[in-house]
C-alpha cells in the first residue's frame, strides 16, 4: 500500500499532505507515523518516511525536517542533514533541487508553498502560537530572500484542526487579539461559557493574504474529527492520553 496524501491544485511543486494510512507502523502509530521523536520503532518510521519522499519523487535521505518548537524560525535549506538532527525551527526554505521539507503535525496547521518561477519551495508548521507569531510572514520573507516574489507564491494550508473542533480558551483568544483586534472575527461561540471556537486554518489563510501571498488553498479537512486518516493531539487529550503519531506534509523542490 503506498503513502496516502492529499494534494492541492494551487500548488506547482511535487508535494502531499499525507494521511495516517499507507504505512508499517502498528498500534497508536498506525500506520503512517512520520515522527522521529516519537515511541515508534525507528526502522518503521524510517520506512515510512521513505515513502513519503517516493510519492514526492525524492531520495529518503533528502527528506528534510526540523526540530519544531511553536516559533517563527526559518531554515534555508542547502543540503540535507541527518534525519532528526535538523536545527530547532518552524519552517524550512530551499531553491535546491531535488530537496524535499517535511513538516509533521497532529491538529496543527502545515502550510506548503510554491514559486514556480523562482524555483523555491516551504514549508511551514503553524500551530496557533506560531501563527500568532509570524511564521507565515517569515516563510514568506526567507522565500523572497531565495529569489520569490510574494504574489507569485501559491500556498496550501493542509489538515488540521478546524474550527468546530477546536474549542478555546480565554488565554488563546487573549493572544490573538492583542495582535490584532479585529481577529475576533476568528472566533465562534463556544459551548462552554468562556470558551471560543477557533477558526485556525481561516487565520493562517488571513496572514497569508497580509503577506501578499497570491495564491491561497485551504484543504478541507478536520484532524479531529476523522480519526480514521489523521492523528490528533486534541483528540488524545480527550481520550486515554496514550501514544499518538504525527502525519507529515512535505514538498520537493524541482529547479
């Protein structure tokens, strides 16, 4: 069986946003578990991985990921590194053909971009604190700094957690507001007094509009609620709180 991935017709590069299905891995892994911090047997992951690279058309080995941290820290990416020691970011960059970035997620927002013309790729893992923060602009900027052009970049905001699933809290809400009022729009009431419903893939495209982005996609699907393809945090929290694995989306840079 191989890697299963959904794609975006906004985006000119080789590139998925892989599910949980296709994969080797067993139990709360399976079966396409992508992540090399995770209690999977790292052969199993290893496998996986490399499928992923196969249906983007890139060697495993350059296959690139970072250590991500919730942060606006960009990567360009030169040559690959070692699976599980790329530096500590939330994003990647390179106009190196033949590079793939993999970013993995499990309710969190990837956000793949394209430059055809420049011959540079992204990718991005924006969490709401990462969103809030500028990861989305930052992306943007190392992408321009590579050669793009921001109304030439397409971009594709993969699976996540949607709005109707992601139930939040004052603190959340607090931060989003501060940088920027009139992102309440965002913000749906919640079922619990205090609570709020958030629209996190709506904000990442809103950001991506902001930085002149001239092409937005959003790819509908809820992690949450479709346990059957996608892994969730959320969803682990609200149950046992066993072991989880994390889907991965990752795109290939061709010239």
């Amino acid at each position: 069986m191989s890697a299963e991935s959904l794609v975006s017709a906004a985006l000119p590069a080789p590139h998925g946003f892989f599910t949980r299905r296709g994969g080797v891995s067993t139990g709360p892994y399976a079966s396409l578990n992508c992540s090399l911090s995770s209690g999977d047997d790292p052969a199993r992951v290893a496998e996986n991985r490399a499928r992923v690279a196969a249906a983007v058309g890139a060697d495993p080995a350059a296959l690139v990921g970072v250590h991500q941290v919730h942060g606006d820290a960009v990567i360009a990416v030169t040559t690959p590194w070692r699976h599980g020691a790329g530096p500590k970011g939330d994003a990647m960059v390179t106009a190196t053909p033949g590079i793939a970035l993999g970013i993995v997620t499990a309710d969190c927002a990837p956000l793949l971009f394209a430059d055809a013309t420049a011959g540079v790729v992204g990718a991005a893992h924006a969490g709401w604190r990462g969103a809030v923060g500028g990861v989305i602009e930052a992306t943007v900027a190392a992408m321009a700094a590579l050669g793009a052009a921001p109304a030439r970049i397409a971009a594709a905001i993969g699976p996540c957690i949607r709005q109707a699933s992601y139930e939040v809290g004052a603190d959340l809400r607090d931060a989003v507001l501060a940088h920027a009022a009139a992102d309440s729009r965002f913000f749906a009431a919640g079922a619990r007094p205090g609570h709020w419903q958030f629209d996190l893939a709506g904000y990442c495209a809103a950001r991506l509009e902001a930085a002149g982005v001239g092409r937005i996609d959003t790819i509908p699907a809820d992690t949450l609620a479709d346990a059957a393809r996608f892994f969730s945090h959320r969803r682990r929290t609200l149950g046992d709180g066993g072991p989880i694995g994390h889907q991965v989306s990752a795109i290939r840079c061709t010239s």
